[in-house]
C-alpha cells in the first residue's frame, strides 16, 4: 500500500507503541492535516492527547463494528491479523496495513535484505548491517529489531538491512534478497497454529527476488526449493562453520572463535551474514575480520560479570526452548544452573527435554506460568536436578542454592516475558539488578542509518 492510497479515507491507527506513533508521525508528515483515530490502551490515553492534540484518542479496543466505519486501519504488528473482530471488518470492506507496508510501498528502489527467522533473525541482521559498513557501505538497518521503518521514512541509504519479524513479512514487497535463518514454532497464540505459522514466516521467499536459507534444516529448504533464486548457508560448498573455522566451501576464511558473539549458532549466523553480502555483490571475505569488532547484541547471551564466585549470563530474549538449548551448548563451565519458563505460549518442550536427558546441568530452575509443565515434563523423562520456583526471584536464588559458590548462572527462558515483565528487556533489567549488578539501559549498537 502507498500513502496515496490513504489520501482522503478514513483512517484510524491501532496501537499506540513505538509502531503506531510512528505511524502517526508519518502520516502528519505525508499528509498533513488529514483526520485519524488512534485506539490505544487505558493508561496511554493522557500521552495520546498531549502528544497527537489532533487525533481522535479512542481508550477502548475496536470491536468489529468499529472498525467498519474506516477504510484503512494501520495496524501494528503485535495485534494478530486473525483476530476475529479485525476478520469480520475486512469482511465487511475495511482495509488493513501497516507501517511496514507502507514504507516498502514507498521505497520501490531501495537495495533491501530483508531477515526473518524463529532464531538468529536479529543477530544476523545487525552482523550485515555491521559487515557492510566495514566495507564503507552507508547501511540502514532497521524494523523489528527495535526501529520502526516508518522513523526512517525520510533517510536514504545505500542498503537497507530489515529485520522482519512473522507478524511482518506478509508485508513486504520487493525485497532483493531474503534470508530465512531457521524456522520452528513460535507465536502460536498470534498465529493460530503451527502451520499458518510457517505459511507466514515464508511469505517472505514470494516477496523476494532472491532467497538465501539455512540448508541445515531439511524441512525449511524443501519449502523454499521451487524459488527460482534459492541460495544457501550452512552445506559443506557454502559459507558454513567446520573444524573451528568459518569456511567459503573448502576455504578456511576466519577462526570461528574470532566471532564476538559467543556460540556455534553465532558462528553460523555470522556464514548467513557473509553470504548475504556476497550475494548483494559485496567483499564478504573482506569483510570477515571486522567479525571480531561487532557488538553482541543485548540480553543475548549477555554476560553480566561474576559476584558471590559465579558468573551470570542474560539471555533474556530467548523465548524458545531451542534458543535455551542453544545458550547451554554456548557456555563452557562444567556447573551451570539454566534459569526457564515465562509466558506459556502453549510450545512443545519435548525437544529441549530429550536433550536434557542425554546431558543435563547441574540444575534446571523451571519459573514463571510455564515453569510446572515444562518441570513435569523434565520429571517425567527422569531429568535430574530440576528444581521448581514461583517467579525469577526464587529462581536466582534457587540456582544459588544449587550451584554453592561455583559455576554459571543463566536466564534462558525459552519463553515471552508478559506473565512477570513489560517485555524481555525489562526481564532482563530486572535479572542483573537482582543478581547484584547495576542494570544500565542497554540498547542494540548500530540501528538506524551510517
């Protein structure tokens, strides 16, 4: 969709987080003066007036019969597109869009590489964008990862790196190059079921001339293998890690430990990466040392320090259990307490829980509105050493009961934050405070344009 598709309609914004008041902002910089509702929460109603005088402030969620009465709804991505009232209003002739459409509306020539992926989307894309503007590329980057399109309306750069999250790839349009880093369940409360899951998540390979996906994972690329651009990572002739190195087939090109960001699953976001400069016509193996200066991103196996004889790792923005498993495969301690459990979006475990029976660690501290079924599922399979708590606080102090003055501590959910926290930063901020480290406020180096 286009902004002058909007001109003269009745347009309402739904949402009133950073998405949705960038909405707002653009659509008084594209079309001032034009008329637009926001629906925003109870306790945001105060700020919507003071800051947007002009809008018409709704406190109360649109059913469907609000809805109705507006030809266009800009919609952020958090609130589900299957949500049945937002169903019976596009039956009934509204339309729905978002600010990620309508900045790919109105960026048709824009050099894009647009990242999805249940793991990794985020760290990969800001290892292009880093990559890139080592080899003096002047790099956006943007979207998902924390700054909406629409605040880079006006900007120009000569690669834009998009993280796009499933919510999201529906739509975008004209994409050079998409990246699919892995696919498994998530957002199946947003969603609606594991399938439409998937059908969503790849909605990003028909909006994209080129493709490059993870060719470690079988299922991913028999979906992609009709596109007529299909690239990969991963396979012994591609970029892909062995042997401890980074390799372009048969090439060592840099010691995978050279990496800043820890873990093999690092490693392998860095050949996604790498790849994906090579396929936009960059260096990549110019490229490859300033893998070295990249900053990890935070709450991403973030390591806070050691107090009390243990170390402390934050990795707050895990919210699968396979992204537990890769945090576990990352540290290298022989006494490790793993601290999961949050939000219950209803995910299966049972990978995580036959992985911890071939090799648990010393303790397994189960928390939050998940932590029971994900313990009776460990105690059903005979995992040892699993330990139940009511809420963080418990299970910090559970793992130090458990590891006694020696080893690693780590927050890998595996799981949202919404049952205790306003999100993953805010857990993750509250788990170094708790621990006995000052929480600075912690933002991804690199987002915008330079």
């Amino acid at each position: 969709m286009r902004w002058a598709d909007l001109a003269g309609k009745r347009i309402a914004v739904w949402g009133f987080g950073r998405e949705g008041r960038a909405a707002l902002d653009a659509l008084a910089r594209r079309l001032p003066g034009m008329p637009v509702d926001v629906y925003v929460g109870a306790d945001e109603a105060e700020a919507a007036h003071a800051a947007y005088p002009h809008a018409g402030v709704m406190a109360t969620p649109p059913d469907a019969q609000a809805l109705s009465r507006y030809d266009i709804v800009i919609k952020s991505p958090g609130i589900s597109a299957y949500k049945p009232e937002l169903l019976e209003a596009l039956g009934a002739g509204t339309r729905f869009t978002s600010g990620t459409a309508l900045w790919f509306g109105g960026h048709a020539n824009a050099h894009t590489i647009a990242v999805t992926g249940t793991k990794g989307k985020s760290t990969t894309s800001a290892l292009i964008a880093h990559l890139a503007r080592s080899l003096g590329v002047r790099t956006a980057l943007a979207g998902n990862i924390g700054l909406p399109l629409l605040e880079l309306d006006d900007g120009a750069a000569d690669l834009w790196v998009i993280e796009l999250s499933s919510f999201q790839t529906g739509e975008a349009i004209g994409v050079d190059l998409g990246v699919v880093t892995s696919l498994y369940e998530e957002h199946l409360d947003w969603h609606g079921s594991r399938e439409r899951y998937v059908e969503d998540k790849l909605k990003l390979l028909a909006a994209s001339a080129r493709v490059l996906v993870n060719g470690m994972q079988p299922a991913l690329l028999e979906r992609a293998a009709d596109h007529p651009g299909l690239h990969t990572f991963g396979g012994a002739s591609d970029w892909h890690v062995a042997d401890g190195w980074i390799r372009r087939g048969d090439e060592n090109v840099i010691a995978a430990d050279r990496v800043a960001a820890p873990g093999l699953h690092n490693a392998i976001n860095a050949c996604a990466a790498l790849a994906a400069l090579e396929l936009m016509g960059l260096d990549a193996r110019k490229a490859a040392p300033a893998l070295a200066t990249f900053l990890p991103l935070p709450h991403r196996l973030q390591p806070l320090g050691e107090r009390d004889g243990l170390r402390w790792i934050n990795d707050s923005i895990s919210t699968t259990p396979l992204a537990s498993l890769a945090a576990l495969e990352s540290v290298h301690d022989a006494h490790v307490a793993l601290i999961v459990g949050g939000h219950d979006r209803g995910l299966d475990w049972s990978v995580f829980v036959q992985a911890m029976r071939q090799h648990a660690p010393d303790a397994i501290i189960c928390q939050g509105k998940n932590g029971p079924r994900i313990a009776d599922a460990l105690d059903a399979a005979g995992v040892p050493n699993v330990f139940r708590a009511t809420d963080l606080a418990a299970a910090i102090g559970a793992a130090r009961s458990a590891l006694q003055g020696r080893g690693t501590v780590v927050l890998s959910p595996g799981a949202p934050s919404f049952d205790q926290f306003k999100d993953y930063a805010d857990r993750g901020k509250r788990f170094a405070e708790m621990a006995g480290f000052e929480a600075r406020a912690a933002s991804i180096q690199g987002l915008g344009i330079s």
